[in-house]
C-alpha cells in the first residue's frame, strides 16, 4: 500500500498515473535521483519535492483511521485489484472499500436502468436479478434509487453477491432513503468508491462512477431508460470497452422505454427477455428455478392463472363471477401471501418469483 504515500502527500492523479505506469513498486521511484526524474518525466520542482516528501508520511497512521471506520484502500498495482476494471481505458488508480473485494474477480453483470421504473420494470428487474443470483451471478449496480435499489434489493433477499459503486466518500451515505442497503452491503457484499472520504456525491462524480461499474461488470443490462437517461451514458461506456449491452424491451408508449427501445432499435443492444439470453450469451451454466409449490384454493388458483397480465376488480369480477366483496378479501389475502401485487391505477398482477 505504499503507493498510497503519493495520495496523502496531494499529487495529481495524472502524476501518479505516470509513476505507476512506470515503476512496478513505490520504493522503485527513488533508484532515481531527482535530476533524472525531473528530466525523464518533465516534473517541476515542486512535484520532485511533493514525491520525495511523501517517504515522511505517516502511512500506518493513516491506514488506522481507515482501519477502525473498517474501510480498507487498494491500488491499482495491488494484485488483488480487480482484474476486469484494471483492463478499462482509465481505472482508478485507489478504491476504498468495505466488504469482500475479492467478488469483483467472479461472474458479474451489472444492471442499471431509471429512478423511477414502471411497475413491469420493478417485475423484470427482480425476475431476472433473482435468475441470475440463482446461477451464482454477481450483481453490479450503483445503489441509486429505482432499478439500482431494486437489483441490490433482489440480491440480497436471495442470499446472493452484489457490489454497490457508489459517487461519494465512504462515510457520506446517498441517497440517504438507501442507508439500509449501503450497509448490508458493506456487510455482505462489496461496497466500493474511487472517491476519497468526504467527497460529497456532486453530479460529475457519477459518470465516474458509471465507468467502474462497467468496468466491473462482463456486461451491462438496461432495465429501464428514458430517451436521455443516464443509463444510457453507462451503455455508451460499456460499449466503448468492448462490454456487452443488454436491454429490456418495453411499451413503444412508456417515456421510460424510449432508451431502451432506441438500444435495441440501433443495434447497441442485444434484446433480451429472461437471464438466460445473458448466461448463454456467456456459456455460464444455468441454474433452473424452483417450481412455485402453489398452496392456493381453487377461486385462488383461478385469479393466479388470469393475473399473468395486470387486470383492474372490475374486469376479475366479469371473468370470475366472483362478488365484490368476496373478491377483495381474496385478493388480499393473496397480496399478503405474496402471490400478486397490487399495482397503480387499481390493478393486480401475478407477482413473479
């Protein structure tokens, strides 16, 4: 970690870059004396001072602090960086992070997709969060609201492995309605940012952001975009590192379609509809899903079967011939039992597992 001395001492990124690419240890940097370094890598004086400075910064004090906030700091010449995100155009050259780091080396796919997803983009979301997880899939996403939360969300309900890329410092958690979700993942997954502690979650930081979870990822699954969202900025990412696009085909009417559909329609994208098109796309083996042991009465079976599609009470009552009043105590004893999910405009549908 005593790469970590330049970050410390306030080098630019760009400097440290420079110095990676061409010492293999830190220790390396200093067979050199300065006059050569100055003339080799057309350092000013002050950067010559600011390098040999930071061999008199406190490291261990500094890896304490981490340490007891039980963050822990990698860097890019780390062997235990990730491999994937080492191999993109600009890796990070530091990540802070709490929980394994070694799940970013297995199967991983990222998804992403809209803050503010329809009701079948929440149900294709989970279906196929909770199909890849089945097969040993590491879930990648950012930890926003709507589709993220939801990938995250799925993940862990089902005992899987996800790594949430966050756009702040560690100790700066955002968006606060997802405190829940940061720190289990923390906990049980890998919670992960390039960005130094109080780094606040300003808006350019999460482009940056966008790239590690590309980087991170074999391949990027867009649930659900507006005709500008920012997913689409992670799919141009991702296709400019040669990582494969999937997207989600939806409703031609749905604003939340448009970029989704615009993927697809320029060949950006693969189509897809279920996690298998992504395991067989990667010849990953595919792990079928339990059968749902159905325990339901017979009017109970009979709402199940005609709830594959959304239907209002008005139009359950025509096709089952069930009274009102018994319909709605039906239905909410199965919504409790988790066999539909009541949606907007006074809807059911059947809940996929």
């Amino acid at each position: 970690m005593e790469w970590y001395r330049l970050r410390i001492i306030g080098l630019k990124d760009s400097i440290i870059a420079k110095l990676m690419l061409h010492f293999e240890k830190y220790n390396d940097i200093f067979l050199l004396d300065k006059e050569l370094l100055k003339l080799y890598f057309k350092f000013d004086d002050e950067t010559i001072s600011l390098i040999y400075q930071s061999k008199k910064t406190n490291l261990e004090k500094e890896l304490t602090f981490f340490k007891e906030k039980n963050i822990n700091i990698i860097s890019l010449k780390d062997k235990n960086y990730p491999i994937n995100l080492k191999n993109i155009s600009h890796p990070p050259l530091f990540l802070y992070y709490k929980g394994d780091i070694s799940i970013a080396n297995e199967k991983t796919i990222g998804i992403v997709g809209t803050r503010r997803p329809t009701t079948y983009g929440k149900r294709v979301c989970e279906k196929i969060t909770t199909d890849l997880v089945k097969s040993q899939v590491t879930i990648v996403s950012g930890l926003a609201l709507g589709i993220d939360a939801i990938s995250h969300k799925t993940t862990l309900e089902n005992n899987g492995k996800t790594i949430a890329v966050v756009g702040s410092g560690l100790d700066i958690i955002y968006p606060r309605e997802n405190k829940r979700y940061w720190e289990e993942i923390g906990e049980k997954g890998l919670l992960i940012s390039e960005f130094p502690l109080g780094t606040e979650p300003l808006s350019y930081n999460f482009p940056m952001r966008n790239r590690i979870i590309v980087g991170l990822s074999k391949g990027i699954v867009v649930v659900e975009s507006k005709e500008k969202g920012g997913s689409l900025i992670t799919a141009s990412l991702a296709l400019e590192e040669g990582r494969d696009v999937f997207a989600i085909p939806g409703d031609i009417y749905s604003p939340v379609s448009t970029g989704t559909n615009n993927l697809i329609k320029n060949s950006e994208a693969k189509l897809i509809t279920s996690s298998e098109d992504i395991l067989k796309e990667f010849n990953w083996p595919i792990k079928e899903s339990n059968k749902i042991n159905l325990n339901l009465s017979e009017d109970e079976l009979k709402i199940y079967n005609i709830l594959e599609k959304e239907k209002s009470l008005d139009e359950l009552i025509i096709i089952t011939g069930i009274k009102a009043k018994i319909l709605l105590a039906i239905l909410m004893e199965m919504e409790i039992n988790g066999y539909i999910l009541s949606i907007s405009g006074g809807k059911y549908i059947r809940k996929i597992k």
